[in-house]
C-alpha cells in the first residue's frame, strides 16, 4: 500500500467560495487525511456529478467520501473527464469547486480538447483555423494552448462577408479583420468545440480543407489541402431540453457528407480526440501521476502505475465506459444521466464491471473494492 502525508498544495486555499462556512471547516478537517496512492478515479461529469445546470447532491457527497471521509479514512485523487469544452481547464474547475463545494484544481480537469495542447508545438506559430465554441473563446483556449497564429470562421467572414451571406457581421467582430485570407495559408482545422453556426462553419472548414493552396479563398481540388482534428465525435449530448441535441459528432457528419458530396467520395482523413479515444485516458493517467507525485515526491511513476487501480465513474456506456474498459481502468456505471436500465441491467454492447444508482454509490463501492484489496474487508 502506498501513502502519502499531506500536501496541501494540491487543494488551493479557495477560501472565497466556500470560505468561513462549515463546509469549509470540514474540507479543513478532511485535507488532514493522508493519501491512498493505489488507486484513483476518473469522473465524468455531466449526467454523474451534475446535470446540466443542476448539481447533485450525490456528486458532494461522492467528493466528499473521496476527500478522506470513508473508512479507509484515506484521501483518493481524483480527475473530472468530460467530453464538454468550450471554456479554459482553470474555468471549468472554478465552476466546479463552487458547485460540489470542494477545492478542483485545473489540473484535475480533462476537456475534449484539453490533449490537443500536444499539438501546439508542432504548430506554434502555424496559422491554424479553430473551429467551434462561443465568440472568440476557443480561439483564446488554442492560445494558451501555445497555438500563435489563430484564426476562426468569424474572422473570415469579417474579411468577406460574402464568404457566409447568411447571418450578419456585427461590427468589430473578427480580430483577423485585416488579414488577407486569399493569401494567408491555414496548416491545420481544429474543431475545438460545438459549432454555434453549422452553416458557416461548414462552408469555412470545407473552403479551406479542399483548397489547392490552403488558404480560405483558394481554388478547390479534388485532395484534402491541411490536416483536420476534432475534439469531440459524441453526436448527441444531452442538456435541459427534453430530448438530446446535435453535438460536435453532428458536425463532423455534415462535414463528412459535403466533402463526400462535393469530391465525389476522396478520402477525408481526421484525427479524434475525447472519450472514448485512448489519447483521452493517456492524457488523464499523466494528470494523475502528476497528482500522486505532488503527495508523494519520492515515488516513482513506474512505482505508482503497477500498483495503482484507475475507476472511471460514468453515464455514457458508447463514451465513458467502452474507453475505461479500452484503457484498462475498472469502469462504474451510474443511472442517473444517458444510461437507463433498470435494477440488475447492464449495457449489453459496452458492459460495465459495476451498475449503481449514483455516483456516492459508485464511490462507496470503489471504497469497498480498496479495502478488499487491502485485505481490511
Ligand atoms: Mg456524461
């Protein structure tokens, strides 16, 4: 068994959220549990810990078992792993930790996108079209990314409007206003997001993607122009609305289909990134190791991948669960978002090794599960 003092460092004081309360007195009392290295978990988030605008008081309560209050008396790390983005790793974590009441740090938080940060040094300074997202935000993540040379469709049409006729150019919109896209070559699309304009989107990417010179007003070609990455293939995601809407999976169909349609069938080569692709749990097992070398500086991450047992706890059979038995992680399914079988039902195409109700049942039995290992049960 590998344990850990306490490190504090990895629970940022967040005293203003949830300062001087006695949540806070008990996130106090819970950061003097020491740490139990043998495992972690992964969770989803939407459908598991929250439901769109809504929060579920299993999911407090999960990251508060979690945090050291069970009977290992032992604090587990843990990862949020979503297929949602759109907004910063940093962002996304203080939206949480003041929803489920704990101190998440970026660097606890998995975005569809948040892997495609590898590609930035391939492409510092490589203009690279970013498709998806609100206004200019994905544009600003590609950034911190290290991605130095972005445009978005916005951009383009502010350079011609005529390029989309079908939605009006507000006035200052488009920081590439100026830039000569007929000249200005693109080297990648990088669908970081859900399109907030299919139509628009659609005519841009597929501009650039078949142009023979790569640039968004070029002559088109029967051949692919730049590599195409995209961070999301869910088709349907699930929010307030009573049934599921086109996710990014939609967009990379229309994609696919206009290529098809206008090529006459050439071969439109992607790279995918989130659930349930392997880069996704790559990416997450190094956040992890990360965590566990912050508690315990003098292991090694050798030391630490043989012994530790990775859960991944989540809604979507087809996402969270085909890529957690995929990567060897133990995978838990709950009932309480896309998956809805009843007592004793499991999903027949992607079988998960445990069925619960909700996530604290989930973190209850992974509880369990350690303390069997651990030969205490
Ligand atoms: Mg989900």
């Amino acid at each position: 068994m590998l344990l850990a003092p306490v490190h504090r460092g990895l629970w940022p004081r967040t005293a203003g959220p949830i300062g001087g309360s006695a949540r806070w007195r008990r996130l106090l009392q819970t950061q003097a549990a020491a740490w139990h290295l043998d495992a972690a978990v992964a969770f989803d988030i939407d459908g598991v810990l929250v439901r769109g605008a809504r929060t579920l008081d299993e999911g407090r309560r999960a990251l508060r078992i979690l945090g050291g209050d069970n009977r290992l008396g032992r604090r587990i790390p843990f990862v949020l792993l979503t297929n949602g983005g759109g907004v910063s790793e940093a962002a996304k974590a203080a939206d949480l930790s003041r929803r489920l009441g704990v101190a998440i740090s970026p660097q606890q938080v998995v975005l569809a996108h948040s892997p495609m940060q590898a590609l930035a040094a391939q492409y510092a300074s490589r203009h690279i079209l970013v498709v998806g997202g609100a206004g200019r935000r994905c544009a600003d993540i590609a950034r911190a990314y290290g991605f130095g040379n972005v445009s978005t469709p916005d951009d383009v049409v502010a350079w011609r409007p005529a390029a989309w006729p079908f939605m009006d150019v507000p006035d200052g919109s488009g920081a590439g206003a100026g830039r000569d896209f007929a000249r200005d070559p693109f080297h990648a699309v990088m669908v970081l997001h859900d399109s907030f304009n299919f139509g628009r989107d659609l005519q841009v990417a597929t501009d650039v993607l078949r142009s023979r010179d790569a640039t968004a007003g070029g002559a088109p070609t029967g051949r692919q122009s730049v590599p195409l990455y995209m961070s999301n293939s869910d088709l349907v995601f699930s929010n307030e609305y009573p049934r599921p809407r086109f996710g990014q999976g939609a967009f990379h169909v229309c994609l696919h289909a206009m290529w098809d349609a206008l090529t006459g069938g050439a071969a439109l080569e992607h790279t995918r990134f989130g659930k349930p692709f392997r880069v996704q749990y790559d990416f997450a097992e190094r956040l992890l190791d990360r965590l566990a070398l912050d508690a315990a500086p003098d292991t090694s991450v050798p030391q630490l991948r043989a012994r530790r047992r990775i859960y991944a706890v989540g809604d979507n059979p087809a996402a969270d669960i085909a890529g957690a038995n995929g990567a060897g992680w133990t995978s838990v399914l709950v009932r309480t978002g896309v998956f809805a079988g009843g007592p004793g039902a499991n999903d027949p195409a992607h079988p998960a090794a445990m069925v619960v109700d909700h996530v604290a049942d989930a973190v209850e039995w992974i509880i369990d599960s350690e303390r069997k290992r651990m030969g205490l049960a």
